[in-house]
C-alpha cells in the first residue's frame, strides 16, 4: 500500500492506522494463534463506527483484502491478512446495561468477560463462551454455546439488536423491526454479511453459580460419557454441562502427584436456586469413583474465566468440531482411543450439551439451523512449541476421523479450520441457500470473505 494512500487514510479515521513502517507494529498484527504469521499492510484501531465505514470504504475502493478483528481468537486467523487492511476492534470495549429493559449493548470489541463483569454487578447474564477473553462478536455471529445455553438458548438467540456496515459502506441498525433478514443473517451466519459496530443482547437473572470441575480416572471414561448422554437428556435446564478430556494443571484440589496426568472431566454449571446444587450435582458423584473434585459457589464472571489460564494468546492451534444427535457406543469408544492422547495441558476435547431451550427455536428462525443437535464437539489442538505443529495436528485430524462416522455431516462454524471450506454448505444445512441469496444482497463482490465464507 503507498505510503500517500496510508495518509491520506490517517486522515480519515480517529482511531490509529498501524503499519509495518510503525512502532507497534508487531504487537498489532498478532492474533490469538500463533500458528498464523500474517502482514497486513495496515491494522486500523477503529475509534468509532465511522471509523468502520471509512475502512471499510478504503479496503474496497483500493482492491485490499479485508479481515475483521473482534477478538482474535479465530482458530483460522480470520482476523488477519498478508498484505490487506485488518479492522481491530480492540479499543470499543464499551457495554451499557439497561436493568429495566434487561438489555446490554456492547461495542465490537467487547469480550465475554467484558460482557459477564459488567451484567454481574445488576444479577443479569446471557450465554456467552468458555473462554472469558473470547470476543461476543464472532461467537455470537456463528451461533454461540456456553454453560448458560441449556437454559438461555444460544448467544445468536439472545442477540435482538445489532449496528453493522455493510461492504458498500453503509450503517445499517437492525432489528426485528427494521432490517429483521440482515438480524436473521447475523443469528449464526458468521462474519459473512459485515462489520458489525455493536450488539444489543436480552439479559436474563445470572449471579453465582456453583460450578467447577469434577476429575475421573480415563479407565472409567465409557460409563461417565454413557451417564452423561442419558442425564442431559432430561436435567433441569440450569445446568450446563459437558464432558472434557484434558491434561491436568497444578491446582489446589489435585493431587500433586497426578498434575501431568490426563483425565476425563465433567464440568457442571449450576444457575439455578443454590439450595438445589446439592440435588442435582449429586448424580455425577455417582457416576465413577472421583479422583478430585473443584466444584463449589463462585460469581459467574469468575467461572467463565476458570479455563483462560490454560490459553493465553500466542499459542498454536488447530481445531475440529462436530455435530451429532446422539453420543452413540461408537463414538464413545472412539473417545477412549484419543482423549486418552491430549496432548499438552493447553489441549481440550469438550462435548458441549445444546438441548434444553436451544431445541425450541425452529431450524429456520435464525441462520443457525442444526436445531436437532444435541451435542456439539470440538477437538482444541494447542501447544506451544512449534516443532510439535505436525504431531498435534495428527492428533486433531485422527481424531475427527474416528468420530466422524459416528457424527452429523456438519460442525459448528465456529470450531472449523481454514482447511474446512468444503463443509460450509453442510454446515448451514436447509438455510444455505438463503443466507446465499443474502450474500449476494449485502456483499456481491465478497469484500467480507476471510471467515468460514458464503461464496456469493
């Protein structure tokens, strides 16, 4: 990019316009996988969403690609590019939350924990990630499970209000009421559509929880996951939880001597009236012998941070996710196999429960349409030494392809890589060809297409 084309944006934008001539630079291009090493020409720190639309404006008018950064925990690196102009909204962390209205309106650059700290202190919450510095906005846009979403329903069903601009630059406010198919578009078709400056969320009462996890020897993983996938079935919808394998940390409630070592978790979140924890959790005691056990009362904001020491930014990452309707024999055994593999302490599989009042929103209300999924798995490959890159990615790609057969066609937008292109119609099922036809609406030329991409 010229530098007088450089200026001449500077010019135009409040926010700072980073480019590798800059101090800062290095920091500026980083996204959370540091697998991806990419250069863009230009990172613009947006200050406003007229910022937005004059970067928007420019990456179009200059033939650029264009990445938007929310963010950055994108397992593909969708929030960067070589040689194009990257949108970061890290500086709009703003949230306004409306307690008479339950409502909160959060700028573009906000993150779960963000969004769970400042609802915390009225009681209100919605469903947000596992990873307290996961950005609302991609999570939302692909759909959105977390401990809340038996109970609450995805984040995408949560989201009734949202700002966007769109490829030729305009600002659109969209609601049930004006614009309600770009909303539809926004409930789960991903980053297809534009960039989107806020989101305005219903809230729901949400204080403290009692939740952590619950440890089990891998020898007894096949009658943990067989109890799982009967007492979901029918648990009372403030319960989250899902099953984990994972490499044990050294945290106070495990013994030393087993940190290393790696085990099968459940990780229940209880939201309901705390008198009743004791009821509804003791079933999971039942299931195996326990070899140690972190549940107790704690705020939610600080619950839906408890995974982010494991997954500090620059790590490399590799990811798989599926849908399936049942936890079948088949696909128990094949998790045997590989999750007794995991392998470093940052690594995860988790089969995340999206039944309860995600079933009673119809396939065709919102872009995210595998209504009849009730369980949806992602297979998290992250280490820190490059070296073991080839390793591990086996070890993802092994794995999918055990409980492939015994899985749906599809999986979560948000768990695929850059090399699951191929499955995007799948992926969005009987709403493909309508959030196509939206594609060619909002975005013919495909300005926005570094996500897991609508071709128009």
């Amino acid at each position: 990019m010229a530098g007088a084309a450089v200026d001449g944006l500077r010019e135009l934008v409040r926010g700072a316009v980073i480019t590798p001539a800059d101090a800062g630079y290095e920091e500026a291009r980083r996204v959370y996988n540091g697998m991806v090493d990419r250069r863009p020409a230009a990172v613009v720190r947006v200050a406003n969403a007229g910022d937005v639309m004059t970067a928007v404006g420019f990456a179009r008018d200059n033939g650029l690609e264009l990445a938007v950064r929310g963010g950055g925990h994108s397992a593909p690196g969708f929030g960067t590019c070589d040689g194009g102009l990257v949108i970061d909204f890290s500086g709009l962390r703003g949230v306004r939350i409306d307690p008479e209205r339950r409502t909160a309106r959060c700028e573009g650059g906000v993150t779960w924990g963000d969004l769970n700290a400042a609802g915390y202190a009225f009681g209100l919450g919605v469903t947000g990630g596992i990873i307290g510095s996961t950005g609302i906005a991609g999570l939302t846009l692909n759909g959105g499970f977390g401990h809340l979403a038996r109970g609450l329903g995805l984040s995408c069903d949560n989201l009734i209000a949202a700002d966007v601009v769109t490829a030729d630059g305009r600002f659109h406010t969209v609601s049930e009421e004006e614009e309600p198919e770009l909303l539809w578009a926004l409930r789960g078709g991903g980053g297809n559509f534009g960039a989107v400056t806020s989101f305005e969320y219903r809230l729901s009462p949400v204080k403290d929880v009692v939740a952590g996890p619950v440890v089990y020897e891998l020898e007894h993983a096949a009658d943990v996951l067989r109890f799982y996938r009967e007492y979901i079935q029918d648990a009372p919808e403030q319960l989250g939880l899902f099953p984990g394998f994972h490499v044990a940390p050294p945290l106070p409630f495990i013994p030393e001597d087993r940190v290393g070592d790696n085990f099968l978790l459940l990780v229940p979140c209880w939201a309901g009236p705390p008198a009743e924890a004791e009821r509804v959790l003791a079933a999971l005691r039942d299931a195996a012998p326990v070899v140690a056990e972190g549940v107790g009362p704690v705020p939610y904001p600080a619950f839906g941070e408890a995974f982010d020491p494991l997954l500090p930014p620059g790590l490399q990452q590799y990811w798989k996710g599926l849908f399936a309707s049942e936890l079948t024999d088949g696909a128990i055994a094949a998790h045997q196999e590989f999750g007794r593999r995991v392998p470093t302490v940052n690594s995860a599989v988790h089969i995340y429960p999206i039944n309860g009042a995600c079933h009673r929103v119809a396939a065709d209300a919102t872009a995210f349409a595998h209504r009849e999924a009730t369980f949806a798995t992602v297979i998290a490959g992250v280490w820190p030494d490059p070296a073991d890159n080839d390793t591990n990615t086996a070890w993802v790609r092994d794995y999918y392809a055990a409980l492939a057969p015994h899985s749906d066609e599809a999986g979560y937008i948000g768990f695929m890589d850059h090399d699951d292109q191929h499955r995007i119609e799948a992926n969005y099922r009987g709403n493909y060809d309508r959030l196509v036809e939206l594609k060619r609406r909002f975005d013919p030329g495909n300005l926005f297409h570094l996500n897991q991409n609508l071709k128009p």
